[in-house]
C-alpha cells in the first residue's frame, strides 16, 4: 500500500511539475506575443534623407544653432502624419522638411527648410541660394507647418477676408501648409520675399 500511494505521490507531482511548465512557457508565450512591437512606418521619427547636406550648410555657416527640423521634433500626431506626410513622402522623399526650387530666379536650383535651432524655441524657414552661399530667413515661425515647392505661376489668394489677390511668380515659391488650417505661399519680391494667404 505504500508502495502505491509513494508511486502516486511521484505521479501528481512529476503531473504538476509539467502544467507548472506548460503554464509558464503558455505565459511567456502570451507575454511576447503582447509586447510585440509593430513594425515602423518608413519615416516616423527619422531625418528626411536631404537633411545631411542641409545641416552641413547650416553648420559651416551658424555653428551648431540650427538644423532642419525631425519628425519626432515636429509634433506630429501619428494618424495625421499618416494621413497627411506619409503619401506624399512617396513622391517626395524630403517632404514636409525640404522644398528644391529656383527662389531667387537666377535660374539655379535653392533649397529651403524648415529648421529649428539647438534650443527647439525657434522654427524658422531658410532659404539656401545662390549654391549654398547666401541665406535667407522667413519672418515667422512655422511650428506643425509642411513646406513643398510651387513651380512658378500666378497664385490667386487673398489679403484680408474680403480682398483676393493675386500673384504672378516670376520664380519658383514655397508653399506653406498646417493640416487642416491655413497656407500660404512665399514668392520672391525684390531682393526679398513676400508671401500670399491662400487658405485658412
């Protein structure tokens, strides 16, 4: 009789021993399985492959003060960056950071970004033209904007709530978008530039 319930004692806890493993690989299983990471959308929280060239620029001239701006620098949120960045980083790799254009009608590709400096209290837009050796600041700050070039045309936009306006570029402009908001477009004027509102 001994015999039997030693030979039964073994049996239940070799059995336990068993679901005790079962139950821990099941865990541990169910734990990976939980923490899965899902894969990264190409993009997200990166540098856009044009800022290397645009930082060096802005290093050899400014120091370390600024440099084009990161998607995780920019704030934003992910179902508007996919909605809104993700197409169209198809078509341009550099999008919304970096905009190729001639903005100073010398008939010579210029760059302009959207940069900010080493503090993130300033976001500004500079223009690079004249191959790197001339710079050129937007006025205002552009935090959550998007910036792609506008091949020159006439833009019909406004300048109050109530006087269209219009604008017939003599070069390429920036276009200036916050999703969902308001744009506007900046022309060269001058030896300057000026800008027309043509959403909001």
């Amino acid at each position: 009789m001994r015999t039997i319930i030693f030979t039964a004692a073994i049996l239940l806890t070799a059995c336990g021993q068993n679901s005790s493993e079962k139950k821990k690989d099941s865990d541990t299983t169910r734990t990976v399985t939980d923490t899965t990471i899902p894969p990264v959308v190409p993009g997200h929280a990166g540098i856009v492959p044009g800022a290397a060239k645009v930082n060096a620029k802005l290093t050899e001239a400014f120091g370390g003060k600024w440099h084009v701006i990161t998607d995780k620098e920019s704030g934003w949120m992910p179902d508007v960056f996919d909605y809104f960045v993700v197409p169209e980083r198809k078509k341009d790799p550099d999008f919304p950071y970096i905009a190729h254009g001639d903005y100073d009608c010398d008939g010579k590709t210029d760059v302009a970004a959207l940069v900010t400096d080493s503090l993130h209290k300033e976001n500004k837009i500079v223009y690079i033209l004249n191959e790197g050796k001339t710079f050129s600041w937007w006025k205002e700050d552009v935090l959550g904007a998007a910036i792609k070039n506008l091949p020159k045309s006439e833009v019909v936009g406004f300048e109050d709530a109530q006087k269209e306006k219009k604008v017939q570029m003599k070069c390429d402009g920036v276009e200036v978008a916050w999703f969902e908001t308001s744009s506007y477009v900046i022309y060269r004027k001058g030896s300057g530039f000026d800008n027309v509102w043509t959403g909001d």
